[in-house]
C-alpha cells in the first residue's frame, strides 16, 4: 500500500533527506502536491524509549519542552474567554499547563489526555481536572464537550494529524476554540543550526502554510495566525466553523520552498559542522580561564560529537531543566546556575538559541566578573576563519 498524504490524500511522496542517527531510519519527503513535509516510515504506536539527549535524529523522551510554551497559551485562553469553560489539554505532560489555567481560571473544568503514565500522574488529583491516560486516538470524549481544545506540540507526533483535527472539532461546542502549538519548519532555515531537526519522534514537519490548511481543511477559522518572527514555534487560534471536506489544491510554490530549505538546512548545518572544530580550539585557547557552559543540551552534544569539544575543560556544565532527567552529560555532572558563583568562572558561553538573552542576563547576575560569550557568535567567528 502507498504513503499517502495527509493533507492532500495524494501518492505524491518524495525522498530528499536521510536525517543524521536515526535509529528508525526514517527519510524525509515532501508532497510533490501539496509541500507537506513528513517522515517515514511512520511510526503508530512507537514503543517506549528512554531519554536520548542527542543533537541527532534519536534525539527524544526527555519532555520538558511543553512547559516553555504554557504562558502563551494562557494569554491565548484569557483573551478569549471568560467566566466558566471546559477545555480538553491533549498531550498533557506534567500538568504545566494545567496547573497554570487553573490558578488563573478558577471556573474552569479540565480534562487532562496523556498517554504516558510516567508523567500523566503529575495531574491526578489535581482539583477541577479529569485525567485520562489514553493517547488522544483511543480517548472516548464526548461530542460538543469543550469549550476549548488544546494541543501543544503533539500533532506532530500523530500518525494522522488530520484525522484528530477533525475529531477535535467534533468534541467542540459551536463557536468552540482550539489553541494548536506545533514545532515550526522555518528553523531549519537559521544560519547557525549545527542539531539534527529532523527527529524521529516527529512525523510530520509543518510550514504555516501546511499546518494551517490541515487546520482549515479539519473545519476551523483562523482567528489568530502565527507570528512570523517566531521561526520555531507554530502559535494558532481557531475557532469550529462548518465542517466541509474540500480536497486540498495543489500548492507548487510550497512545494518549491519546501525543497529550497531542506536544501539549503543540509548545506548550511554541514558548513556549520564543520565550523565547530574552531569553536572547540577556541574554547580550548579559553580553559585557563575557568569556564562555565551553560545549556548541556543539543548544541552542546553537536559541539562534542562533532567538534570533538573535550568536556573535561569545562569548570561546570549548568542545564536547569535537563538536571531534572538526566545527571551527566558526556562525562560532566550537571548543576544549576548557583555553581557559578561556587565555581567563579572567567568566562559563561551561553548554549542557547531562544533562551540566549536570559540566560546571559543570569549570568551576569551571578558571575559578575566573568565574560558572557554566545554560541552564535562563536560559530559566526568559526565560520569565518573557514571562509579566510
């Protein structure tokens, strides 16, 4: 049986990348017809894996990201409703999200969808919520329920994204709203990605222009669309309209942006690979110094993996949120931000992209005297002594 397309139905699939360690093996192709981007092979009802903190394809099951994304999602809540509401959180984690509606919506009645029960107890008990441990698939939820479904980066994981949209809008009260959050593709086009983005846990890659034609395509109004200055994250709010399938159009101006930045991600993340030889000697020029790193994740894995960056000339390695899940990273025990003023470093080099400014206004704070560098701008200065 052919891969069909999920948004358009077609058998237009085509290869343009095998990702770096994966360990399913997936490739990636792209919807000659509708520019959809989507992994195979896909993988329904995967078996469970431990955490891989991994700047490659096998990167995955540390989940902690949903929480960055809960205040977004609760300003999206309070602007448009008020008073009493019931609201379906699919994928609901550790209850961040949760937690943070119900301090802030006191009327408000929750029913918490998570299939993992190692962390799906984080919303037992919880007042005013109704916890399933079901993947949202299996999840017997009644017609025209919600108030409000949300969905924070899991649609990408669904073996059939279009499938649940549709059912989300089932469960809707008319005029009802869903708050999707999705991983947005536009990333792979930054000049300084040295990770893997195509992981294996995500099977479907959506542009804006995809994932809001899957959302419209499911019965929806856009009512809020995503900010294009966000390159990493797919924010929207829709509201249920009529439901009426209309096979997707095809789309050959997705297609061809689809294909120049895959493109243009394998030739940019190679050149940066290779730039991060000179970023691990100019680090190494630094260890007199004392330094502290700060982010122990991706980067930081590309950083060793790749530049061959030895961890044993770091002072500390600071990762807030990875601490809670994993104890060492490629030899070095993780703490938090308070080794630095323990460890007094003479340089902070800042592992982050979209956490950079607050992470350097922290170690400022606490490493007074010491230099704050960026990652981004270490490979800016590699890339260009390759360049000489």
């Amino acid at each position: 049986m052919p891969d069909i397309c999920e948004l358009c139905g077609r058998d237009e699939l085509g290869f343009v990348y095998a990702p770096e360690r994966s360990t399913r093996g997936i490739g990636i192709h792209v919807c000659a017809h509708c520019g959809l981007v989507q992994s195979l092979p896909r993988a329904d009802r995967a078996p469970r894996a431990a955490p891989a903190v991994s700047s490659g394809a096998d990167w995955g099951n540390v989940r902690y990201g949903k929480g960055f994304r809960t205040k977004i999602a609760i300003d999206a809540v309070r602007r448009h409703i008020d008073g009493a509401f019931s609201l379906l959180d699919v994928g609901s984690n550790r209850g961040s999200f949760a937690k943070a509606l119900l301090e802030t919506a006191p009327e408000a009645e929750i029913v918490a969808v998570e299939p993992d029960e190692r962390v799906a107890q984080s919303c037992a008990g919880m007042p005013r919520t109704e916890l399933t441990v079901s993947r949202i698939e299996d999840a017997a939820l009644e017609t025209a329920r919600f108030d409000v479904v949300h969905s924070c980066h899991t649609v990408e994981h669904l073996a059939h994204p279009a499938e649940v949209l549709r059912d989300h809008h089932r469960t809707l009260k008319t005029d009802g709203l869903l708050i999707l959050d999705a991983p947005n593709i536009q990333l792979i086009g930054a000049d300084d990605v040295v990770e893997e983005w195509f992981i294996d846990k995500h099977l479907y890659h959506f542009s804006e222009r995809t994932l809001t034609r899957m959302v419209e395509n499911a019965g929806f109004a856009i009512i809020e669309r995503p900010d294009p200055a966000d390159r990493e994250n797919l924010f929207l709010v829709a509201k249920k309209a009529d439901y009426a399938e209309v096979p997707a159009a095809a789309d050959p101006g997705e297609v061809d942006r689809a294909y120049e930045l895959i493109s243009s991600y394998i030739a940019g993340r190679a050149h940066n690979i290779e730039a991060l030889a000179a970023v691990a000697a100019e680090l190494a020029s630094l260890a007199p110094r004392g330094i502290a790193m700060w982010g122990a994740g991706r980067i930081f894995d590309s950083l060793v993996v790749h530049g061959g960056f030895d961890p044993k000339k770091l002072r500390v390695l600071i990762d807030t949120h990875l601490m809670a899940h994993v104890a060492e990273r490629h030899g070095c025990a993780l703490k938090g931000p308070e080794a630095l003023a323990e460890t007094k470093p003479g340089v902070v080099v800042v592992m982050s992209r979209g956490f950079a400014d607050e992470i350097a206004a922290e170690a400022r704070e606490r490493a007074p005297g010491a230099e704050i560098l960026r990652f981004t701008d270490l490979l800016g200065r590699a890339r260009l002594r390759l360049a000489a």
